[in-house]
C-alpha cells in the first residue's frame, strides 16, 4: 500500500531541498528551496520517533558522508543511504548502521549500464539484495524517461519505457536497441526501486502521474517516487494511479523543510491510516 516515504537530503553536510535540474558542478547554478538550521539527526530522530522506515539519506556530492555517519548512528538499521555508493563502500555504510544502501551512477561506465558493476556491488554486500536499492532516477526527454546520473545532469544510454531498459544509438533520436535488461530483470538483484522525476524534484507543481502509473504496472517490488508532490493529495492520488504500489516521497512541500503545502504530521497520519 502506497506510503509516505521522507528524505534527508544533504548538500555540503547541510540538509537542504534542492530544485533537482539545478544540481550542477557550479556552485553558483544551484538553486534551493531550504536550507536547514537544523543536522541531519534531528531529522533521523524525527523520523524513528515516528516509526517512518525506509527513509533515504542521500549525499549530494563530496563532504557528507559525516553527517550521513551520524545520521544513521542515531536510527542503525532504519535508514537508507545514496550518493556515492559503489563495491568499495557499499558493506561500510551497511557496518555503520544503513539498512540498505542506495546505487546510482556506479551502475554506468561512460554513461553506458554496466550489469558487471551491479554484480560487483552485490558481491560486496554477500549478494544479500535486500541490502540493495537501485536508483533509476530519470529526466524527462519528450515522451521518453531517461536514466540519468552524476547528480542527474548526465543522461545515460538508457530508458525507462514499456517496462524495458533500451539503449540509445547515440546521435540517433528515435533509434533503439533492445536491451535484455528490464525492470524485471533488474528485480531479482534488488530490493526496491527508488526513482526521482529529476525534472520535477522541488518545483512543487505536482508529480509525473504518466511516470506513476506506469510505475505501477511495471512494478512487482516496492518502488518509491519522488519529484513534484505539493499537498497531502498527492499520496492518494500515487495510490490511485499505481494501485498502492508506488511509495511517495514529499520533499520541498513539507513544513519541517519551509514548505507550505505539506504538514510532516499529515503525512504521519497517513501512513497509520494505511496500515489500519
């Protein structure tokens, strides 16, 4: 049943809620919407007081992972942690206290997927995949969701379409080549999915529903989306669309990050209603 997943997003050890087009490598072409008083363990206690599990912890880039550390130190094994991770970090971050850690980028070698990197993570977790979450976090190009990496500001070879992962023909818009990869086949070497509509990451104007609904059809493990939600409605309106498969994350709309749209107990109260 669709859930409200929260996030702690951090950038230069800060938590902060980022316009997710706006991450680039200059400093100055980054655009947030908040900028935290509070650390990262606020948010963690905040977030185990409230029993709220599989929560992400994600590292925007170098100079997080203390923050992330401690994070984690004050809810071991209720967090989940992305950004950076690869086959030499993957089982560290797990001995520190993450449930589960979070691959992104690693997964492609010069933009291209790489099923031998995927292997090499898992072997570093003792192939345990519940320990693993796959990041297909995309950008919108036209009718089409690709895959994209480096803080989402470098598209990959592949889409996201018709429950398959097809690789682009460089240079060539509308040519493809079929790939064996699928959602399903990625399945089995994961536990979830988590995916961020890097296009609508902050903007508060409301989710990629085409995005969520085929989400849902695609979908036989949990799969969390974030991008766009702006009120409480969006949860109900993730349930409906993707038949409760699809868990939403609400980042920049939530009070406990400046937002208006969004009460954090509001969000409480529907996770407990859902499991009543």
């Amino acid at each position: 049943m669709t859930r409200f997943r929260p996030c702690i997003d951090l950038h230069a050890s800060q938590v902060k809620q980022i316009i997710g087009g706006s991450l680039g490598q200059q400093i100055s072409d980054l655009k947030t919407n908040h900028v935290s008083k509070l650390p990262a363990t606020y948010f963690a206690k905040l977030y185990k007081d409230h029993g709220l599990a599989g929560a992400h912890v994600i590292m925007l880039g170098p100079g997080n992972e203390e923050a992330a550390q401690v994070a984690l130190e004050v809810w071991p094994g209720g967090l989940q942690i992305g950004g950076g991770i690869n086959n030499k970090n993957a089982a560290r971050w797990i001995e520190q206290g993450a449930e589960k850690v979070i691959v992104t980028s690693y997964l492609f070698e010069d933009a291209k997927f790489s099923m031998d990197h995927l292997n090499a993570v898992l072997g570093a977790l003792g192939n345990d995949t519940n320990k693993l979450v796959i990041d297909l976090s995309c950008r919108r190009q036209h009718d089409k969701w690709i895959v994209a990496m480096n803080k989402w500001q470098k598209l990959t070879d592949v889409e996201i379409n018709e429950g398959r992962l097809r690789r682009i023909i460089p240079n060539q818009i509308d040519a493809y080549i079929a790939l064996p990869e699928s959602i399903k086949m990625l399945e089995p070497h994961c536990s979830e999915f988590l995916i961020h509509a890097a296009d609508n990451e902050g903007l508060q104007r409301g989710i990629d529903e085409e995005l969520v609904e085929k989400l849902g059809c695609w979908c036989s493990i949990p799969v969390t989306y974030a991008g766009g939600g702006k009120s409480i409605d969006d949860l109900e309106k993730v349930k409906k669309l993707s038949g409760g498969k699809v868990d939403l994350t609400i980042g920049s709309a939530l009070d406990i990050f400046g937002g208006q749209g969004v009460k954090f107990i509001d969000c409480v109260e529907w996770n407990r209603r859902q499991k009543a």
